[in-house]
C-alpha cells in the first residue's frame, strides 16, 4: 500500500452539541462528522476494515477504488452513541484503538459490552497500550509490558487477533517501533513524527474547529508530502532544527 493513495483520519471524541470546546481541540460535532461521512458516500470512497488495510500493507498496486481508513482513538464511550449509528447509515467501517484500562471505568468509555455488540457489527478494534503513557518517558521494559499486555487481554475478550496498534499521543522511535513488531503487531499507528513505515503509519486528525474544506485536504495526497518533505528531507530537517533553536 502506498500511503499518500490511503488517507487516514484520526477521531477522538464526539459530541452532538455543535458549540463545545475541549482544550486539545479533538472533540468533533455530530453535525461535523455526518458531513464528512455523506461527503465520502456521496463521492464513491470506501472505508478500510482493520484487516483490509493488513492486507492492502504488502500490496503495491494502485487501489482501484478511492479508499480511506477510518480510525478512533482511545475508546470513548460517544463512538457508540454518537459516531457508529452514523458509520452504519453511510455504509461505513472503522478502526477503534483501545486503552484496554480504561475500559468500563465510567461512563466516557466504552464498556465490554458494548465492544462486543459493536465486534459483532464489523467494527475493528486495536491496542492503544493498557494505560495510554507517553511511551518515550517509559524503560523498554514498561513499554513491552503497555504493548503485550494491552494486546492480550483484548485478543482474550475478543476471541481473536489484534494486529494493530495507535501510539499514545502519536509518539513513538525506533525502539518503540521494534518493540511492536515484536510483540506481534502487524502495524502501528503515529500522528506525527519519524519516518514513515510499517510501523509508523501516518494519520491526519480531525479537530473541533475543522470545515468540509480542511477535511477535503486531509483525503489528498497534500498532508502526506508535507511529512515526507518535514520528515525525511534534509531541507525539512534542517528547517526544523534552526526554528527548534529560535524558540528556545
């Protein structure tokens, strides 16, 4: 899969009143989301399953569809509620990346069974670490412990395997990135940062001040040539090194 032919779109939590604001700026509106949602039906896109887009990782051919990759991070309680029914008017699928400790601690997160019913539906789901960490700050021993921990006890619920993984915070390294290859995990997930792999597959995120127009760029290939050139370009390089020595 070449990566700029797939985007992918990052959700957190979902709200149905249209004037909230979070200070991360992640909460999107229903009123938002139905938008994009009838925006990509209405224009021929089909939405990945987790185990498409495994497949899709070693496939090198033009897709022959317009694709895109739905994802959901740390398991709030509002993708059941709000975002799902949405999901299923238009057609569509996604990936929810799971903090396996937060489950069914109140009412914000998902709880087991509604992770079942919506298993059942078609919805994939993947590891988001047991307690969602900066997993920089961790020893290797506590990011493995994140990692495979997360991932069996979600395989163990499920009843089946979870081949993906989101960074918390999207932040991840080389070693990180060997840790999830090898605690099993078919690919992972960043938001920013680092070289563009397997295991640090670059996702655009959808904020609360987002129009149609700005979800409309995250499904061209602009975002992702933008990291390319900050990322794995020694101009882009530079750049950020002398901006990084000026605000300091």
């Amino acid at each position: 899969m070449n990566v700029a032919d797939t985007p992918i779109i990052t959700y957190h939590q979902m709200t149905s009143d249209s004037l909230y604001k979070d200070s991360l700026s992640l909460t999107v509106s229903v009123h938002q989301f139905e938008r994009q949602m009838r925006y990509l039906r209405e224009h021929g896109y089909n939405s990945l399953s987790a185990r498409e887009l495994i497949q899709s990782l070693g496939n090198n051919q033009q897709p022959r569809c317009k694709r895109v990759w739905l994802t959901f991070d740390d398991g709030y309680e509002s993708f059941f509620r709000l975002a799902y029914p949405i999901l299923y008017r238009y057609g569509f699928t996604a990936t929810v990346f799971l903090t396996t400790d937060f489950i069914g601690k109140d009412s914000d997160y998902l709880s087991w069974e509604q992770v079942l019913s919506l298993n059942n539906d078609g919805i994939s789901f993947g590891s988001h670490t047991c307690t969602h960490p900066h997993l920089l700050e961790l020893s290797e021993e506590q990011v493995r412990h994140e990692l495979v921990s997360s991932k069996e006890c979600l395989e163990d619920r499920l009843g089946e395997k979870v081949q993906l993984l989101a960074y918390p915070h999207g932040h991840s390294n080389l070693e990180i990135q060997h840790l999830a290859e090898d605690a099993g995990y078919e690919a992972a997930c960043g938001i920013r940062g680092g070289r563009s792999s397997r295991f640090n597959l670059w996702r655009t995120q959808c904020h609360t001040e987002d129009t149609l127009l700005s979800f409309l760029f995250q499904l061209t290939r602009w975002p992702y040539y933008a990291k390319h050139f900050r990322e794995e370009t020694a101009l882009g390089q530079f750049i950020r090194t002398v901006k990084h020595k000026i605000s300091r």
